[in-house]
C-alpha cells in the first residue's frame, strides 16, 4: 500500500514501539515508515516479485510470437479491481481517446465505490497462472491508471511476458519502471492531463513499433530476473537476528 491519508501504513505506525520487525514492500513506503517515526533499526524494503511462477517455454513463446506480431492496432490491458484508487472513472476519456489506433481489454470486477461507465464490456476476473500470463501474452502494453500504487505485482507478471506497463508516475511504480527502458511513466497531475499524457504515450507506442519492440524486450529482461528468493532470504536472516539472544 502506498503511504497516504489512512491504511494499514498508519496501524502500524501506532503500534511501532510493540513491534520488532517491519517489513516494507517498497524502498517509499520504508523511508515513509521512518519519516513517520518507526525505527529505522526495525525496518526492512522487500522488493516485490512476480505473484506466481511463470513456464520459460511459455515466456520465450510469448516473445517469439511478439516479434512476429502482423501490424495492427496497439494491443492494451487493464487488468485487477476497478476502485477508486485504480482510476476507472479515467479510462472512458482513454479509451474513447484512442480507439482508432488502440484495442481494448478491460479484465476486473468493480468495487461498490466506482462502477465506471466504459464504452466496452468488462470481462471477468481470471483464475489461474496460465490464464494471466495469456493475457500478458496477449497485450502489448499494461496499461494502470492509478491515482496512487505501491509496487503491484501485475506490473512484474506483465514484463516477465514482455508487456510494457504504461502508468502515471505514483508511488513506488518508478521502483518497479524505468522510464523510456523497460515501460512509460507519465508525470502525475489532475485528471485530465493524467489522461491525456498516457493517450499520448500509447499512441506513441502504437506508432513506434521499433520503441515498443526495445521496450518489451527489456521489461522481459528485467522481469524473469525477478524472484522472491532475495526477499525471503532478507526476511529469514532478519527475524533471526531478532530472534538472537
């Protein structure tokens, strides 16, 4: 969760002084813990890793079949829950944006807070590891339009399948994103110029195959280098060392 007005950032915050470990899943919400009075001593930035394990036969058939892609429109994904926090009420003005050069998938369930009113149907959430990376194998791009994220999991699964993320510039995505290398961020702002500025950028990539191809061989790269061993071998030497007399 990003550090924000309320979450669970806070509960955790009053209740530093009983707790001996805190494990962060991003560098900002660690500096965040800090800056709010959590011992620095009893922090610990775990860096995220894909949600579920991916085939390599599977991941090299999606970059094959990529490179080999017919010329068409930019594929995009929206993938996950549509509340609020996730930018749903955006994305009528981006799709209707860019409809000529872009084609659309909308997967999730709205929440009860933003039942957004889109000019295409909103399929159903999947189940299962290989139904997600088909569609990550399926898009081109990723695209969030979040008004605040932490580092989501999607946006790992996505590059592993060499899917570039295209995103606004929040929270920790840019711990997760190198802009111009391996996905698009966009500076944050109001609404309007939030939209305006991904529209631009997808139609940049729908023009710009050559970009676009650089740009998901490198979010692959980066994605299948990705593991939580690190993590669980950080938190394990962690906990023993407070476990230590």
């Amino acid at each position: 969760m990003e550090p924000g007005a309320a979450g669970t950032q806070h509960a955790v915050v009053a209740a530093a002084e009983a707790l001996d470990l805190v494990a962060c899943h991003s560098e900002r919400l660690a500096r965040w813990c800090a800056a709010a009075g959590v011992p620095q001593e009893r922090l610990l930035a775990l860096a995220n890793a894909p949600g579920h394990d991916a085939d390599p036969a599977g991941i090299g058939a999606a970059l094959a079949a990529r490179r080999s892609r017919p010329p068409g429109p930019l594929r995009a994904l929206v993938l996950g829950r549509l509340d609020r926090q996730k930018g749903p009420d955006r994305l009528a003005a981006l799709t209707a944006t860019t409809r000529d050069h872009v084609a659309w998938r909308i997967v999730g369930r709205a929440e009860l807070d933003a039942a957004p009113d889109l000019p295409l149907p909103v399929e159903p959430p999947v189940q299962g590891a290989a139904a997600l990376d088909a569609l990550y194998a399926w898009a081109d791009v990723l695209v969030l339009a979040s008004r605040h994220e932490g580092v989501p999991l999607s946006v790992l699964e996505a590059q592993r399948m060499g899917c570039v993320p295209v995103a606004p510039r929040v929270g920790a995505l840019h711990e997760a994103i190198a802009d111009g290398v391996d996905g698009v961020l966009v500076p944050d702002g109001p609404d309007e110029q939030v939209v305006a500025r991904l529209a631009g950028a997808l139609l940049a990539l729908a023009t710009d195959r050559t970009r676009l191809a650089r740009l998901a061989e490198a979010a692959a790269r980066r994605g299948v280098g990705r593991s939580w061993q690190p993590a669980a071998e950080a938190l394990s030497a962690a906990l023993l060392r407070q476990a230590a007399p």
